[in-house]
C-alpha cells in the first residue's frame, strides 16, 4: 500500500500502482511514510458507511497531482466512475469488466453486482 502526500493533506487510497521507474527515482527515505509521489492509479471502494461526495472530490484530487487512471467502485449505486487524465469522468454500470488501459497494459478486473 502507497500514501502519498496530496493537497489535502496525506492519502491512502484502497489500491494504488506507481511506475516502478518513478518508485526507483525517489530516495530510500521518501519511500518511507507517505512518499512525496501522487500513484499512477488507483481503486477507491465506496465502503457501505462512506458518503459519495467526499470520495469524488478525493479522485479529483488524485487527478490534480498527476493520477493517470482511477477508479471509484460504487456497489451501493451499482457503477464505477472512471477517472482519466484530462477526460471526463466515465460512469458505466455494474457488471463491467475495466481495463488498466495503457497504464496497467493486460490488467483487468471484472465486477458483479
């Protein structure tokens, strides 16, 4: 698991991937504690007690320092939000299979409701 150190202070997203070329660039004490490195990507899961909105605001927060593909898995609302850099929000419908597209080239995860 990645932290990283965002503008709101630190954050732990439910499943994050950085470039192993960017994890190697930094120090062996920043990639200590909440690395100063914002993930390639990540997964947020909308837990049964969280409000939306924050997490939203979270995923774009994630975009503003250099996020390149997220996803927002919403199971209350049956849909994923899917966050590019520089591309509106995507919202599809749960089943869906995502890909890691050109950031996670061969990954994939397929949900169910």
């Amino acid at each position: 698991m990645i932290s990283f150190a965002g503008a709101e202070g630190n954050r732990s997203p439910d499943v994050a991937w950085v470039n192993l070329e960017r994890w190697q660039a930094l120090t062996p004490e920043e990639r200590e504690g909440f690395p100063p490195i914002c993930p390639d990507f990540v997964i947020e899961l909308r837990s049964r007690t969280d409000r939306f909105k924050p997490l939203q605001n979270k995923m774009q927060e994630y975009l503003a320092s250099g996020l390149r593909l997220g996803w927002l898995i919403n199971r209350k609302g049956k849909q994923v939000e899917i966050y590019r850099q520089g591309k509106d929000v995507e919202v599809v419908a749960m089943p869906v299979v995502l890909s890691g597209e050109k950031v996670l080239p061969g990954f994939s995860l397929a949900l169910s409701i």
